[in-house]
C-alpha cells in the first residue's frame, strides 16, 4: 500500500502567495521604468499612493470627499517618506 501525502494550503495561504507573486511582477515593471532596483514593499507603498491620487483627482467638486482624500493621500506620502522613498537621488 502506497502512502501518499498531499499538501494542502489554506486559503489564508494561496491569497498570501498570490499577493507576492502580483506585488513581485509590479516591482520588476516598476524597476524596469525607473531604472533602480525597487523591493515588492517599495512597490505596493508607491501603488497605494498612486491610488490615493488618483481618487484624490476624480473626486474633485465634492469638498468633503477632496479634503478625505487629500488627507489620505498626504498619509501614503508620509508613509513612502518614512519607507524611504524620498525620491532624491
């Protein structure tokens, strides 16, 4: 009798491995376009903050809702800073 053994992973697990896998591809394009080396963490932070201003521009004419978002944007700002991320060479 043969004893087989299967791996099975949670989905807690695939989604994690999933996630690395996106965010790894996204460093290497983001690398290849600024021409420097940029780790996976690197490139979620910039993602998050090109989020933020993207929403932050399409929600332009609602005074709440910009001054939300602005908020929200100058925090993925102040978190790229603290990441490193300064963007002076």
């Amino acid at each position: 009798m043969k004893k087989e053994m299967s791996l099975r992973i949670s989905l807690k697990e695939r989604v994690k491995f999933y996630v690395a896998s996106c965010a790894e591809t996204l460093a290497q394009a983001m690398s290849a376009c600024l021409e420097e080396k940029v780790s996976p963490a690197q490139a979620l932070r910039i993602l998050h903050a090109l989020v933020a201003f993207t929403v932050l521009v399409f929600s332009y004419g609602h005074a709440f809702l910009s001054v939300l978002f602005l908020v929200w944007f100058v925090l993925t700002l102040v978190d790229c800073k603290r990441a490193g991320l300064s963007g002076r060479g």
